[in-house]
C-alpha cells in the first residue's frame, strides 16, 4: 500500500498532537503514551479545524463548541454526538507515514 511521509515521531510532543495539510484537507496526528493516532483534522460537527483544540494526553476537544473525544479509539465523550474519522497510519522507525486510501 502506497503512503506519504507526514513527519518524525520526534515531531510530536509526548501528550500532544499537531495538524498537518495533507492532499484532502488535514490530518491530525496524536501522540499519547507514546501511540500514534490518526484523525481528519476537522471536527465532525461544524467543519471547524482542530489545529487549536484542547488536549491533555487522552482527551482531544474542539475549542469551538467543546465536543471531546477519547484519542485512542476516536470516540465521543460528553457532548460530542459523532466520532473523529479515523485516517490510517503507518510507523517505520522513527517516521510516520499516512496511508493512501487507494
């Protein structure tokens, strides 16, 4: 499966996450407890970019209207009515690659 390098894991705070712009829009890659997620980086709600969401490791939430989700499986909590897409990911020694969905 073909994919496209996004960055160095080193690039990613411990308990932090960063946006990036990718081919469909934006990819937003989270690090907790040293495991790597993949979302689209748009909530699901209203479209608004996540690049300035709250997040402490385990919880991501949209500082616009606050909807949270669980980072580890995309998950609403609280308010949120709908999951974060899942944008499949790949980590090769200390790169991480998005998946092409082709």
């Amino acid at each position: 499966m073909a994919s496209t390098f996004i960055c160095k894991k080193s690039d990613i705070p411990q308990d932090g996450f960063k946006v990036f712009d990718v081919a469909d829009g934006k990819l937003l890659i989270a690090n907790s407890d040293d495991g790597y997620y993949g979302y689209n980086g748009y909530c699901p709600h209203q479209e608004v970019c996540l690049a300035e969401a709250l997040y402490d490791g385990k919880v991501l939430t949209c500082h616009e209207h606050l909807w949270q989700w669980d980072i580890v499986s995309g998950e609403p909590q609280g308010l949120a009515e709908g999951p974060l897409v899942i944008k499949l990911i790949e980590q090769s020694n200390d790169e991480i690659h998005l998946l092409d969905a082709t």
